[in-house]
C-alpha cells in the first residue's frame, strides 16, 4: 500500500514540478556551503557545468535520451547561435544594442496613425486618449 503511494508521488506531474522549483529556488543557498575549491572546478572544467545542465533536463524530463537532445541543444545555442566570436552567430552584440534614433517627426506621425486607427475602430475612449497624450 505505501509502495503504491508513494509509486503515484513519484510519477505524479505536479510533484514533479514542486520539486523542480524548490530546487531551482533553493539551489543557490546550497552554494553557500560548497567551498571554495568547488566553484574552481566549475569554473575550469565546462564538462561539470554541461553534467549539472544534463541533471537539470533530466530531472525535468524523466529521460536520458530527451536529456541528452536537450543538452546538446543548448550547448549548440550558446557555443555557436548566440556567441558573438563564433561565425555562427545569429544574434551580434551590436544589433542588439544598437540604439534606435527616432526623430519628433517620425513619432508624431506614429502617434496620428494610432489615433486614425483607434478613431476607424471606435475606441474614443477618453481615458485612452488622454494615456496616449502622455506618451
């Protein structure tokens, strides 16, 4: 009877989910109690960090194969995807951050296509137009 039980905890989604919450709330008070040699050795050894990363999915997942696919997954993303020094980059540094210089113009004349498009639609909504006022 209590093999079954506990057989339904340990299958059950939402148990499952507790769990892989309190681990990922609690996990960095753990870290306050590893010594300092431990963060080393994470830091040298990227073998440990993807070891860690493939317990995570797989905690998550129940299956080493999933796990494995995830793993693998990630690591192509950030290696390749979204690395800046890998000619694989999708995603560049300087696009993400590349500040967009919008003049008065162009903004009020976005603001009156807004309040054209809001007047075709019937949404004269006061308060909606004294927010857009604002902007």
């Amino acid at each position: 009877m209590i093999d079954s039980i506990l057989m339904d905890i340990s299958n059950s989604k939402l148990f499952g989910g507790c769990v892989m919450l309190l681990t990922n709330i609690g996990g960095k008070y753990l870290a306050l109690e590893m010594p300092n040699n431990i963060d080393k050795l994470f830091a040298n050894y990227f073998l440990l960090r993807y070891l860690v990363l493939f317990s995570i999915f797989f905690m998550a997942t129940r299956d080493i194969k999933t796990s494995i696919l995830l793993s693998l997954l990630f690591f192509i993303i950030i290696k390749y995807i979204l690395n800046e020094k890998s000619s694989f980059c999708l995603v560049k540094d300087s696009e993400i951050l590349k500040k967009k210089n919008i003049t008065t113009e162009e903004y009020n004349s976005a603001k009156e296509i807004i309040n054209k498009y809001n007047t075709e639609m019937g949404w004269n909504c006061v308060i909606f137009n004294k927010l857009i006022s604002y902007i």
